[in-house]
C-alpha cells in the first residue's frame, strides 16, 4: 500500500497557522495563553497577522511537570 500525499502551499499555510496558534495554547503561565474568542480570531484571520509566541514551552527545573 502507497499513500502519496499532495500539500497544496494553502494547505501548508494553514498548517503553520494552527501550529502557531497552538504554540500559544501551550504557553506555561496561563495568563499568557490566549481566550478562546482569540483562538478563533487566530484561526479565521491571516497569517501574516498572527506573531509567534515569546517562548512556546520551556520548563525549567523550577517548572517541572508532575
């Protein structure tokens, strides 16, 4: 069994787009993670409007996760 897979460059921008926005979901302080009405604001609009977190994850031995 063969599976090619043909990426359109919409489809790859719409790819960036959602790691983007999931890179911010992800962000360790929640103060910094965005609202939801901001996620759909990210995922509707364009991506040459939408800035990448300052640091997506990085624990830290102080931060470490149980």
């Amino acid at each position: 069994l063969v599976l090619t897979l043909e990426v359109t460059p919409e489809g790859k921008e719409k790819t960036r787009q959602l790691a983007i926005v999931a890179l911010w979901c992800i962000q360790w302080n929640p103060r910094n993670r965005p609202s939801m009405t901001k996620v759909v604001n990210m995922l509707t609009g364009s991506l040459q409007n939408l800035q990448m977190p300052p640091k997506p994850f990085v624990p830290s031995e102080n931060h470490r996760m149980p």
